[in-house]
C-alpha cells in the first residue's frame, strides 16, 4: 500500500467533519475507546497534557510542546484539523508522523476496525505512535468541546487547560457560553490541577465551579512573567503566553525538569520548533506591504481578536479579505466585525463543506461589505496579492476558515 491510498481510505471511508460537517459528530465516546481497545490502549501507557477552549487552544498547545521539547523531553502532540498534510495532526519533537507509520496502521487495522469517525481513528493512530516510540509527555488540543470529544478518553493527565470560551459548534455544545463552558470543562480530572486561561466572567463562574466538584487544584494563566515580557509583540498576544506559561509552572510544581532558560527559549521559537502554520502567518515571512497574512480564525472571538490586531498594527489601511466559510454557519455575525470599507474576495475552500461563494457574497452585502466572487482560493489569494502588492494603503489578509487558509498555504 502507497501513502495515498492509505489517506485515501482515511479521508474517504471514514465520517470526516472536515467534509461532512454534522453527519461525522457522535455524542459519545464509545467509537474511541472501541478503537483504543483496538490499539491495546496506549492512553494507559501515556502521561498527558490536555487543553481544550474555542479559541487558542491550539497556540496553547504549541507553545507548551515547544518548551518540553526544549527542556528534553520526548514530546508528542496532537492537534486539529491540519491544513495540507494529514500528518500535521500527530507531531513527535516537532515531526510528522512518518509515512509509514501511518500506511502500516491503516494496513493492520482497516479489516478490524468497526465503523469509527475519521477522527475517532486518527486519535487512536496517535496514541498508538506516542506508545511505540515510549513518548515521555502528550500534549493533546481537544478537537471540539471537551466532555464528549475523543481525547477526553485518557484516564487522567498532568495538567488540564481552558483557554477562551467563545460561541461555536454551538449545534453541538449548546447556545450560551454557559452550556458551552460545561462542555469545555468536561476534560477535568479528579484531583488533576487546571489553569484557567482569560475568559469572560459567566464561563469562568461555570469552570470553577466544576473544578471544585472534581477536587482540581486551580491557577489562573492572566500575567506574562517578568522574564517573558519581550516575547510580548502585541497587546493582543499576551493571552496564549500567560495561559502557556501558567500550564508549565504547574508542571514544574509537579516535578518535572523545565529551566527559565527552556520555557524562554521554546517560547520564542515555538512556530519554528512545532511548525505551527496559519497563526498569524505571513507570505513571504515579513509585515511589509509585499506580504499576504493568513490567520485561521473564523468565529466572532477569533475575528475579533484578528481585526484588533491588525488595526493596531496597521491603522489607516484598507484590508483586501480573501474570505470563505462553510456552509452550516451563519457568517453574519462574524462579517459584521470586519470594517466596511474592506475589499472583499469571496471564495470556497475545495471541501463538500464549503458555502456557496454568491450565497456567502449575499450574506456580505447584508452587512455592507462589497467584494468580488472567485472561481478559486488560488484564484482570489491571486487577485489579492496583485493588488496590495507594494501598495502601502493596503494590507492583504486570508480568514474566515482553517479550510480556506489551507488552501491559500497549499497555493503559496
């Protein structure tokens, strides 16, 4: 068997939110104990960091793989969803997963597992891998909610996080940041200390609450330590690191081996030792006009937070949106935030997901925003560059979902 046949059998056999949306979500976690029985239960072999949030999670998760890796620990770490290679998701040191690891997986496993989700059985693939190669840590970004989602199978972990609390997925977790936080919360462990990243009050009420039910020891990740205060490049960028930070010092009351001088070090260059992309991401790698920014975000928090940085570093310019999203979210409240005289490029990422472009162009024009509609991301990622290029009144961006930014990647 190929690398791409296995994908394929990955990508096409299985349910795949990614494509499929609502139709690939199950309300329990049987499918994933099912496929870690399969695996022979790695998750008991294992020690865990577990993090959950609807926005920076994932960055959260980054930045404390990149330090336990500096400090020289065996470092696993598995996120969601990846934006070209499926082998983003499962990282060792800040490497894919190899190839053949994962064609010899679907190849021992395809004639025996029953009728998992695709993400149900990449999770199981990970922990599998973490096991074989005896990884000393496991740093896991839940992939929706917390309490039902597949990586809160793990018996018990190191530490639990919670970063912001935003409205998303909102069909599945409820339809306040109240139903919400009990979801996120629903990763904690007994007696398993949290921290607790900035979030607005109702959330924080519901999270400590469940916290003092489970026994868990809690620390607020709020302030950038004095020795970490230069990595602060925004006044937006200090939330991610405070949430990190406060996830290591933990680690080390715990016991484990992590100096100022790694926490520094993995901090500073953790988009180089990880490989994060698609997080406040420029192409070609400079600020200057000649670059086109990607950021994944695409709910109101992350749009928000997006917006706000950029006007802070950017004011006065015109920004050229290359936009897309999928097709069972309303856009509207996320199209409201950006400014009206933007330039939009409305597109559709290549998945069955995706919104129709003129149906997404109509959503636009209802919160005053006009643009044009494309054939392709390619195509308005194009158009985009061309026109900003060198331009200093302007500013090109690529938002509005983690699918439309990976093809933009794949593009640039």
């Amino acid at each position: 068997m190929l690398y791409d046949e296995a994908i394929d059998i990955l990508f096409t056999k299985l349910p795949m939110f990614q494509r499929s949306g609502p139709a690939a979500y199950k309300p329990n976690l049987d499918g994933t104990k099912a496929v870690c029985d399969l695996v022979g239960n790695p998750e008991d072999k294992l020690k865990f960091i577990h993090i959950a949030g609807t926005n920076g999670k994932g960055t959260v998760a980054h930045m404390v793989a990149s330090v336990m890796q500096t400090a020289g620990y065996k470092t696993g770490l598995f996120t969601s969803p990846h934006l070209i290679d499926f082998r983003e998701r499962i990282r060792l040191n800040g490497e894919k997963i190899p190839e053949t690891y994962v064609i010899d997986f679907v190849e021992r496993f395809k004639s025996k597992w029953d009728t998992p989700s695709f993400f149900e059985l990449t999770f199981g693939m990970a922990l599998g891998y973490f096991a074989d190669q005896d990884t000393e840590i496991v740093i896991l970004e839940t992939g929706m909610g917390g309490r039902l989602d597949s990586t809160n199978i793990i018996p018990t972990a190191e530490v639990c996080a919670v970063t912001n609390i935003g409205l998303d997925h909102m069909q599945f977790l409820g339809d306040d940041i109240r139903s919400i936080a009990r979801e996120k919360a629903g990763i904690f462990k007994n007696q398993v200390p949290v921290v607790l990243g900035k979030m607005r009050p109702e959330a924080q009420s519901v999270v400590l609450e469940h916290a003092l039910k489970m026994s868990c020891e809690m620390h607020l990740g709020r302030d950038v330590p004095d020795f970490l205060s230069e990595l602060i490049t925004s006044p937006f960028a200090s939330e991610n690191l405070a949430t990190a930070s406060k996830i290591l010092e933990v680690m080390r009351l715990q016991g484990w081996d992590i100096s100022v001088g790694s926490e520094h070090e993995g901090l500073l260059e953790y988009k180089t030792l990880t490989h994060q992309k698609g997080r406040w991401q420029f192409i070609p790698e400079s600020s200057d006009s000649s670059s086109i920014l990607l950021d994944c975000a695409h709910n109101t928090d992350g749009l928000n937070v997006l917006i706000n940085s950029l006007v802070h570093e950017y004011p006065n310019k015109v920004l050229h949106v290359v936009f897309g999203t999928v097709a069972d979210k309303d856009p509207s409240q996320v199209l409201s935030l950006l400014p009206k005289n933007s330039v939009m490029y409305w597109c559709a990422a290549d998945v069955p997901r995706a919104m129709d472009v003129v149906a997404l162009q109509t959503h636009g024009l209802d919160n005053g925003l006009s643009g044009r509609c494309f054939s392709s991301v390619r195509a308005a990622v194009s158009e985009a560059r061309n026109c900003c290029f060198s331009d200093d009144q302007c500013k090109a961006i690529v938002c509005g979902s983690v699918y439309v930014v990976g093809d933009a990647l794949q593009h640039l």
